[in-house]
C-alpha cells in the first residue's frame, strides 16, 4: 500500500484527509506564520455540518461571530488578507441580518483553500519539514 | 455556556478526520 506521506503529496485534500498530514502541516505552517488558514479551513468545514435547526439557531449564530472576528474582522490576520472585500461584505451582512446559511462561510473557505493550493501547499511539499518526515 | 473559543474550538474538531 501507498504510504500516507505519498498520498500527501497528490493533492490537498488527502493531506487534509490524514490527521498526521494535518499535523505536519500544521507545525510547518505555524513556522510561516499562517496557521490561522488551515484553522479556518475546518472551521469553515465544521460550521457547514452543523444542522440549521430551532435547537441549534443560537449555537451557529455565535460560531458565526466567532469565525467572523478571529479570522476575519482582524485584517492584519492572513485569512482576512486573502479575502476577497466582497466575500467579507457578504459574511458580515449574514451574521448582522442573523441570516446564518450553512453556506455562509463557503466562498470564503474556497478563497482560502486556493490560497493553499496554489502557495502553502506546494511550499509544504518542498519543505525539510516535509523531506525529513519522509 | 461555551465561551466563543471553546465553540470555535469544538467546531474545528469536529471537521477534522477520525484516527484511521
């Protein structure tokens, strides 16, 4: 059988399907100062999966206000950074109207997850963290 | 009642994958 740490290397999403992946990429990513955007990405995931029912109405309309301001009211932080403004307009005005859908967060989780791809990602994989594990 | 962080934290955990 493929070993996990090969199966890393196809794509992001079996990193992310690994929990010793997420962990490794996550120490490699606190070291470039941008965990925040792996934390954000299950946050985003996790929120999706919480069913909008009357008994959960007030649970996800703090988790939305939690998401928004740890991640993305603060703009120096590196999710907020590479948001879209739009996409932050339109969580914002979501949690003010209490309009929380499941797919709230959802633009701005593929925003974030591209960001990865196309940057974190590749650098994890070329990274003596990365090397040294394998 | 949870404190925002714990919710955050609960909600990160709950996306992540399961021990193979």
């Amino acid at each position: 059988p493929t070993p996990p740490y090969l199966k890393w290397a196809e794509s992001l999403h079996s990193l992310l399907d690994d929990q010793d992946g997420i962990s490794l990429f996550r120490t490699f990513l606190r070291r470039e100062g941008c965990a925040d955007l792996l934390d954000f990405w299950f946050a985003c995931s996790g929120f999706r999966k919480l069913e909008p029912c009357d008994a959960n109405e007030e649970k996800r309309l703090k988790l939305a206000r939690a998401i928004y301001r740890r991640y993305i009211l603060d703009t120096s932080g590196v999710v907020s950074r590479q948001t879209k403004p739009a996409t932050k307009s339109f969580i914002k005005d979501c949690i003010m109207k209490q309009q929380i859908d499941p797919a709230t967060f959802d633009q701005a989780q593929t925003e974030i997850q591209s960001t990865m791809e196309e940057n974190t990602y590749p650098s994890f994989l070329k990274s003596d963290i990365y090397l040294e594990y394998t | 009642i949870d404190s925002e962080d714990d919710l955050l934290q609960e909600c990160i955990t709950s996306a992540m994958p399961k021990k193979k």
